[in-house]
C-alpha cells in the first residue's frame, strides 16, 4: 500500500485509490470530512432559498442574485468536497471545489458595496466623502476582475493538471486584489459612519439600523479575514503546508464565509429602506436618488411616505 512509484497522485490522469495509495499521498493529505463538508453544503443550500425568498418579497433582485451566485457556488464547491472525501485523488473534484469555493464571496461582496453605497444615500449622503455612484462605478468592475483572475487562474491550473505556477499565482492575485478592495472598502465604510454617528443625523438612528449595520460590519471583516487566510494559503501553491491544515480551512474559510453569508440576512437592504422599483439601480447610474428614484433619506419630506 505505501509504494506509489508506479500510481498518478494528482492530475487528471491520478490513479490512486484509498485501497492503493495513503492518504498522506494526496493533495491535502487528509480525508475532507464528511460531517463538515455536508454542514457546509446543507448550511449554504438554506441560505441560498432564504435569500431568494427575501429578495422575492423585498422585491431586491441585485442583492438577491447576488446571494444566491455566491451560495450556490459554495454548494457546489462543498459537494466537491464531498467527493474528495469518497476519492481524495478525484482532480475533478479538487479543481471544481478550487474555483467554486475561492470565487464565492466576490459575488456577495458586490452586493455589499452597492449595498453601502445605498446606505449613504438612505442615511446622509451629505456625510459622504465623494459620490455614492463611485462605490458601484469602482468597487463593483474590481470585483469582477477578482472573479476574471480567480476564474483563470483555476482554469490555468486545470489545464496544466496543476503543474501551473502561473495558474497559482494568478489566481492569487485575484485574492490580493479582493482583500486590497475589501480593506479600501472598510475604511470608508468606518469613515462614513464615524463621521455619521458624529452628527446629529445619529438621532433618528433606530434598533434595526444599528442591526443592520453592526451586522453588515461582521460580514465585511469576516470575509476580509478569510479573503487573508486564503492569500496567504494560495501563497505556496497546491504542495504547501497549510494547505494540508483541515482545521484552519474549515474555521477560515467555511465558518467565516457562514458567518458572513447569515449576517447579510440582517443586514438585507430590504429589510431596513424604503423601496422603489428604480432603487437598484440609482446608485449604479448615479441617478438622483430621491423617493422617485431609489431609497430616501432620513430627511426626505413626509409626502414620500404618501407615495410609496
């Protein structure tokens, strides 16, 4: 059993079985764990129907698929997962959980720029340093071309059956780019509402508004902190040392992404502004975001109450 000379251990063409090979000849030299790796795919299934339910009754078709790409990603990659547990030499399954589980986050993270961009113009968009439209019209093409290079580099590393350096390092790049973009975002986000909470616009600041934005904060850093973890794993390829660590992979990646994923069920656009048809796209056009055409302040006139 623990001669290999003559078996494929990774690769498309990988021949090793649990009866042939050890399992410290795989990849990960571990078996994924079944429990957690079913957890994980049940956990995002949940979050994926909640998420389309919400975003059908608030009426949010941005956030809403935005959720939904990103948990749905995260089932895939989690089955993945299972199917390394059944075969952990499977690149099939290794490569498919690579690019599903790494390419997530950056589907919710547009809905969260969008999201605080919004939220400005909700709350105080005086207090803004610059245009609200500037969160859609740079965050969100960054975050796209995070998704490009994430998506490259695992299709470099597939088709290279994972020799490819390049394939690694591009889609480390891509990670780079996300915590480069989510640690801009944090700072103007801290920024606003530092300055927010100064003012006397504070006041009307009800219970579900600190919710919202307490919990919009936790999933913001913890989607930093595992964009980090993933970075700093990526950063020595697929024969690396943490890479091997089911343990952190599973705090830092699969908890935190959960973690984040639920709290944007509290911190849900819908739930806390007053909607209009044209709201989701006011900030990305950086059309005048009155009660006519997307959410309205806090100092709106009382006729709008009228008109919603």
């Amino acid at each position: 059993m623990n001669d290999t000379k003559n078996f494929i251990m990774f690769g498309p063409k990988a021949n090793c079985t649990l009866d042939l090979c050890p399992i410290e000849a795989s990849v990960y030299s571990y078996r994924p764990s079944l429990a957690a790796n079913i957890s994980f795919a049940a956990l995002f299934t949940i979050a994926t129907f909640a998420h389309a339910y919400l975003g059908w009754r608030w009426k949010t078709p941005w956030f809403m698929w935005c959720m939904v790409l990103s948990c749905t990603h995260e089932v895939t990659g989690y089955v993945a997962r299972i199917l390394l547990w059944v075969n952990p030499w499977s690149f099939g399954a290794f490569i498919t959980q690579i690019i599903a589980i790494t390419q997530a986050p950056v589907f919710y993270c547009a809905a969260i720029y969008v999201t605080l961009g919004q939220s400005i113009e909700h709350y105080g968009p005086s207090l803004a340093r610059f245009p609200t439209k500037y969160f859609a019209w740079v965050f969100v093409p960054m975050d796209i071309v995070s998704l490009i290079l994430q998506g490259t580099g695992g299709g470099l590393s597939a088709s290279s059956s994972g020799a490819s350096q390049v394939g690694v390092d591009v889609a480390m790049a891509g990670l780079i780019l996300q915590v480069i973009m989510l640690v801009s975002f944090s700072i103007l986000f801290g920024d606003y509402m530092f300055r927010y909470l100064r003012s006397t616009k504070s006041k009307t600041l009800g219970s579900r508004d600190k919710l919202f934005f307490g919990f919009l904060a936790i999933a913001v850093l913890a989607t930093l902190a595992r964009c980090i973890f993933r970075a700093d794993e990526l950063k020595e390829g697929y024969s690396g040392q943490l890479i091997k660590h089911e343990d952190l992979f599973i705090a830092l990646e699969g908890v935190l992404i959960v973690v984040a994923v639920f709290c944007l069920f509290v911190a849900h656009p819908g739930l806390v502004f007053n909607r209009t048809p044209k709201v989701y796209y006011s900030v990305a056009t950086g059309a005048d975001t009155s009660y006519e055409s997307g959410y309205p302040s806090k100092t709106a006139e009382p006729m709008s109450e009228a008109l919603r």
